[in-house]
C-alpha cells in the first residue's frame, strides 16, 4: 500500500486532500507543522492542531503535530522581517513552503517510511518528457496557487501529490460536507498567517533588534521633497491609502530607497515597468539555462496578476532579465516573478530586485 504524509492545517482543502488519498486506497497519515505560537501560546491561522486532530480522527487516520517553529522563525519570519527593513516586500508564504513546510513533510516522510508527501494546494505536479517535475496551473484559475510553489526543488515535486488541482473550492467544500467533515465551510485565511493581531509594522518592531527606520523624505519623480514619511518599512511600492500627505492629486509610492531614506511618490502611470529582474531564480520544467539565453514565456510579478507575453533572459548566477511586451503595473523588489510556458507549466521563478 501506498503511504503518503499529508499536511494538515486543520482546513478544508488538507482535509479533503487526505480523504480523496485515503479513497485512493493510500495509508494516509495526518501531520500538522506548528510554526508559530502568540503570546498566549496560541497557534498561527494556518496550524491549527485541535481542528487538524478533530478531522483525523473522523478520516480515521493516523496524526502527529510536530514543533517548527525555530525552523519558521529562521527561514519566515527573520527574513520577513529584515526584507521590510530594507525597504522590500518579501512573500513569505514561498519561504516556507520550500524551507519550512516541505524540508519538514519530506523528513518525516522518511521517517513513517512514506512515499509521497501531500498538500491541498490547488496545482497539478507535471513529470515532462525531459524528465524534469513542475507544478502547473489548475484546472480552475481563480485558485491556482502555483505562484506561491515556483521555488520546490526537483527532488520535493517528486515526491509530492496534489489531489485538488481539478476541483472548484465550492467542490472541495462539498465533498467535505458529504463525507461529514466539520471543516467544510470554514472560513479561508487571507493575511499572513503568523501576524495574528494588529499591523505588520508593529509586528516588525516586536521582532527584531534592529535600529527601525526612521523619518525620511517623500519625495516626486525628480526628487523634490513633498514631505516627511513615516519610516520606509511601512510602505509598500503601488501604495496609495495611508500615506499621510495630501497633494491634492491622487498618489502612489511608485519606488523606496533605503540607502537615502526616501519614498518616491507618483502618478498611477509611473507605476508601469516592462524591465526587470530576479535574482536567486529556481528553474523547474526546464534546466538552468546557459548566460545569455532567453526563453519566451508568459510572466507575471504579484500573485494575483495574470501573466503576459515576456521574454526571459538568464543573466548567469541565479539571475534573469524579465522583458515583458506590454508594461504592468505591480512590480515590487522583494516580491516574486513567476514565468510559465504555453501549457501553464512554472518555467521558474524568482525574487524581483
């Protein structure tokens, strides 16, 4: 029999992943990776232990919590942190699926003796005709998550299931209500799932020794100062509400620069970039290119973003230059850029710099 561990965040897509493997006839254990405790020694919204055991025990399948939270806080929330005093916008969902979440479920996969490793990500694992795994675009778009999965290894796609990638959630939470799981209307969670309480510039300030970044200029495109800001971490580049400064015309941060303290402020059209590039890129359905060439894709710079026409050039370690043939407005250093082929198969993909 085939055995497989599956993730468990104590919410309807996990949960529906381990019963369709279980009817599948796979051995299906249930693990759920604590990565973040509050104050109250709370869990974070996406490892919630007492659901995630609830459910289990309905599957009838083995469960076992386990602590990560040192891994998280080093891999997640520590460079969380420092990419926003830096003045980046980091994903720190991306993170942890590639250093927390899957280094995790394959060592305990080795561990129970697994084969595969499974989540409720709404993707399909490709094996191509070069032999090389890649996650592709599900079946229903508006939940396709392989933007947040770009950067798992070969070895991690290898040995991961993906049950969800042809259904719906209104699917998933029907089949979770036929097979009686308390979890089949469960609210989703759409902020980021360790700061549970209040804004992400006051969790910066409770996590880290660092010096915060104090008042600087707001200044326009030709560097006129416009005004004083409030510390570069607390803006992200397409920011129009809560500035704090009235000129009049509507306002976006088009551009923040931390080696002079500043906030460059816009119209919405000096938002538009076609040009940029990405550095620690990770290739899945194809090898790592030689320097100079350039690959024809489809790439788009923010989750929610629909890919364009782009050409892609790699630049040599661990970099490329993204040329896209219609400008877009979005594109954020420390965020991601995830380039796909004609079929909906992740190219690769890395962080926008």
């Amino acid at each position: 029999m085939t055995k497989v561990i599956v993730g468990m965040s104590g919410g309807v897509d996990s949960a529906v992943a381990a019963y369709l493997l279980k009817q599948q006839g796979m051995e299906v254990i249930g693990v759920t990776l604590r990565v973040w405790g509050s104050d109250e020694d709370g869990d974070s919204r996406c490892c919630e232990i007492d659901e995630a055991r609830h459910i289990c025990e309905i599957l009838d399948i083995k469960y076992h919590p386990h602590n990560c939270t040192s891994l998280f806080k080093e891999n997640v929330v520590n460079p969380f942190v420092d990419a926003y005093l830096e003045g980046l916008t980091p994903n720190p969902c991306i993170e942890c699926n590639r250093y927390v979440k899957w280094a995790k479920l394959m060592e305990l996969a080795d561990i129970f003796g697994a084969d595969y490793v499974a989540t409720g990500h709404y993707a399909y694992i490709d094996k191509l005709p070069n032999g090389r795994y890649a996650v592709r675009k599900a079946s229903h778009i508006g939940k396709d998550q392989t933007y947040m999965l770009y950067k798992l290894t070969q070895e991690q796609l290898a040995r991961t299931l993906m049950p969800l990638g042809k259904y719906t959630k209104d699917e998933v939470r029907k089949i979770a209500e036929e097979a009686g799981l308390p979890c089949a209307h469960k609210a989703e969670s759409q902020e980021i799932c360790f700061v549970t309480e209040g804004r992400y510039t006051d969790f910066i300030g409770e996590h880290t020794d660092r010096t915060l970044p104090g008042e600087g200029d707001f200044v326009d495109m030709n560097g006129n100062v416009l005004g004083k800001h409030k510390g570069i971490h607390q803006y992200t580049v397409g920011q129009r509400k809560g500035l704090g400064i009235a000129l009049g015309v509507p306002a976006f941060v088009v551009k923040i620069c931390p080696e002079n303290n500043t906030v460059v402020l816009g119209t919405e059209d000096d938002l538009l970039v076609d040009t940029f590039c990405c550095r620690n890129v990770n290739f899945q359905s194809i090898p790592e290119p030689s320097e100079g060439d350039k690959i024809r894709c489809f790439a788009k710079a923010r989750y929610h973003q629909t890919e364009r026409p782009a050409t892609v050039e790699y630049l040599g370690g661990g970099k490329v230059k993204i040329v896209l043939d219609e400008p877009v407005k979005g594109v954020s250093p420390g965020q991601s850029s995830v380039f796909y082929d004609e079929n909906g198969c992740v190219v690769g993909g890395g962080i926008i710099c």
